[in-house]
C-alpha cells in the first residue's frame, strides 16, 4: 500500500496540514491559552475553531480582537477565508448585511466582530459576546482586559488568549499561571513548517534570550519592557492628520524639523520620522511613514524628497546595513551632504567639549525615555508608533546590557531624529565613520 503524501503548506488553506497540537485545540471548549513561538500556527488554528463555531451554533457572538489593527484583521481574513472555503451554501449574509472590514453576519444569527484593542481598550467597551479572542495579547495593558472581559460575564462565554511572550509581566503572563484555562505551549523548534536551517540562521543573529522568546516561546526572566504602558500613555497623545500618518502639515516658518530615518533590509519597512524640535522641551512629532521593500535609491529620493517639502533641519539615518548605500548619496548631494549623518549603534559625534566618544544605541533610546519622562515629548497615538514602543526591551544577560526588539523600526526613526534635536546647537558637519 502506498502511503498518501502529505499536502505542502497553503498559507491560504492551513487546515490542510494541521499539526496534532492544533487539532486539539481546535476541538477544546472552554478558556484556552496559547503560548507559541513566531509562525507555529496559533492564528490559523484559533480561525478555523471560531469558524467552525460560528457556522455550527446559532446566536454566537464571537469578539476578536489583536493590539494593532493590522494584527487583528489578519485573524480575522483567515477566519472568512475559512467560512468561505468550508461553508459556501448560503452561511454568510449577503446584500446590506455582507462581511464587512470588521463583521461577518451568518444566517444562523451568529456574528463574528474583529477590533484593535489599542493602549486603553476603551472603544471596546458595552457589548456583550459569547466568546472572546485575543491575539497578540503579551503587549497588551491591562487595562484592555478589564475593559473586554466583563463581556462574557452574563453569557458565561469563553476567552482564547493567544501570543508569544513578552517577558515576565502583564496580564497575558499572569494568565499563564491561572488554572481555569487549558494550556497549550508550542515551541517553534516543534513546527515542521520551520526549516532548521532558517531557525539556526535566526539563532545566530538574535540572542540567547531573544530566541528563547521568539521561537521557544520561553517567559524570559532577564526582559523587560524600555517604554511602559504608563509612559506611552502619557506621550502618545497626538491624533495622526486625517489623510494618514504620512500627510504633509504646511511648512511653518521658523520652525526646525529633525528627520530619523531607519532603513529596511530586505523584508523590513524603512520608517521616516519627522520631529519639530524648535522647542528642545516641547518636541512634536510632525510626520510618520513606513514603506516595505524600498530600494537605496528609493529611499534617497524620499528623503530628498521630505527635504525638500520641509526645509529639515538636519537629518538622521542608520548607517550600517543597507543604511550605508543611502547615506553615501545624501553625502553626494549638495542639499542634503551638510545636514545628513550617519546615527549607527558604533558612529561618533561630537560631545559639548568636542571631544569624540563612541554613540551606543542604547543612548538614543535612553534619551527617548528621559525626554517623554519629563514630558518634553509627544508622538502619535497611532498602532505603528505605540506598537515599535512596546516592542523594545531590556536584555541584561550576561555581562552586557542591550535594547533589543523584534518591531522597533519606528521607534529607532524617532530616536534618531530625536538625538539630532539633542545636538542640534553643535553645528556639525556630517560624517561617516
């Protein structure tokens, strides 16, 4: 007998090639908690279990939700690419009451809603549900869990909270030690769908204690967060302008704009980050993008372009990497070669005395606490900025402290056009090193 070949993975289709772990789950009732390293699936399997329950039991009034909204729909387009493929006669509504950006509606009266939870949670607040989901719940406050789990109070409904950890706090750790859920922990290193030629390469750049967390999906005792739930509240208070994060303010006369500019590898974004640092202890921020797989040349004329739109005062950009090519061509052009400086974790400047130290990246970010510590600073309350925040943290193993992140191309854009404003009386001349 000829044994049946396994179907390849279809991320469009992942019910297909489910992993034992995942069958379980899919099948358990009750509260559940799901600690799982990056790519291991829990997102697919918590979309088809709420799928299947959905399309099966009339009147289920399923809330999902995620910490950014990018987060939360990709949840919620695999659980109706699900409904689509599994149950195609006439269970999704049509006409007035078709899926929506954030609701599905069935003809058994069942509906599944799908939300950011964002800092507060506090749009989530006054429904009633009968089941509550949550992914990439570890950066979440608590705040948002005590505005969302009152929801399931009276129908006595069930709560899947779903995420790779974040070290040792918050309410998604606590969960983690409660007995009224049933635990699933999944390992990366367990994933089939995970070559161990990618996981090595990925274990060699990141630290022990990263890769415990990431992919082994280990609560880490030596992690803890740079920017708090409470530090963030109180600096990112400014609404994005309406037409987005990356709209053009009019140019104000007198003002003195600093741009930080991350810059993406391959499959990373690169960020550009504008700050009006007229006033060292009023700093704004004027200006937010992020654009996936831009070239060097790209990149340049974004930024020749941003120079052009607001007169920038001087400009900021991470010069290893892919960061160097670009940073040779700012250093070409005669609008921008004496406003551009290369801000890498081992670059140098020049101090108050003029003597040249060695700018560690923990400085920058240090500096970005300090000043939203003592309210000098305010950044946009949007998903992109609050989540590159939250992502940073403490990694104090071994003899070295270091800042690591697995999303901190923001905050890295804002540090660095923040430090520009911190040295912004020195006049200097830009250098590579």
């Amino acid at each position: 007998m000829v044994k049946e070949k396994k179907p390849e993975f279809d991320i469009f289709r992942p019910w297909l090639t489910l992993d034992d772990w995942q069958k379980e789950y899919i099948k358990t009732e009750g509260n559940c908690f799901l600690l799982c390293g990056r790519q291991s699936g829990k997102s697919a399997a918590a979309s088809i279990k709420f799928g299947n329950r959905a399309a099966r039991k009339p009147n289920q009034h399923i809330l999902m939700i995620a910490y950014t909204e990018k987060q939360g729909y990709a949840l919620f387009f695999k659980t109706l690419t699900y409904l689509r493929e599994k149950y195609p006669n006439k269970v999704i509504e049509k006409g007035d009451q078709k899926p929506t950006k954030h609701t599905v509606n069935l003809t058994n009266g069942s509906q599944i809603q799908c939300y950011a939870a964002g800092i507060s949670g506090d749009g989530l607040r006054g429904g009633t549900i009968t089941s509550l989901v949550i992914d990439e719940a570890a950066p979440m406050s608590r705040e948002v869990f005590q505005a969302v789990s009152p929801m399931i109070s009276i129908t006595q409904g069930t709560m899947d909270i779903l995420s790779t950890p974040r070290g040792k706090e918050g309410f998604f750790y606590d969960c983690s030690l409660r007995d009224d859920f049933k635990k699933f922990y999944v390992s990366a290193e367990d994933c089939v769908r995970h070559t161990p030629e990618f996981l090595a390469r990925e274990k060699a750049w990141m630290s022990d204690l990263m890769y415990a967390q990431e992919y082994l999906a280990q609560f880490m005792d030596d992690f803890k967060r740079v920017f708090s739930d409470e530090w963030i509240k109180q600096v990112c208070t400014l609404s994005v302008p309406e037409t987005g994060g990356a709209a053009e303010s009019p140019l104000l006369a007198g003002r003195d704009y600093f741009l930080g500019c991350d810059v993406g590898r391959v499959y990373d974004p690169s960020t550009f980050e504008i700050l009006d640092g007229t006033d060292e202890k009023q700093i704004t921020q004027k200006y937010h993008d992020e654009i996936r797989v831009i070239k060097i040349p790209e990149t340049f004329r974004e930024i020749r372009r941003l120079e052009q739109n607001w007169s920038l005062n001087r400009i900021g950009i991470d010069s290893g990497g892919m960061g160097a090519g670009v940073l040779d061509l700012l250093l070409e052009d005669n609008e921008t070669k004496r406003k551009s400086e290369g801000l890498d974790n081992a670059s140098k400047i020049v101090d108050d005395d003029d003597v040249k130290k060695p700018l560690l990246k923990i400085d920058m970010y240090v500096n970005l606490l300090t000043k939203g510590q003592k309210k000098e600073i305010q950044l946009y309350n949007c998903d992109e900025v609050v989540s590159s925040l939250k992502s940073a943290q403490w990694d104090i193993s071994g003899e070295k402290t270091r800042i690591v992140s697995t999303n901190g191309h923001t905050v890295e854009g804002i540090m660095r056009a923040l430090w520009l404003i911190k040295g912004k009386g020195l006049n200097l001349y830009c250098e590579s090193y």
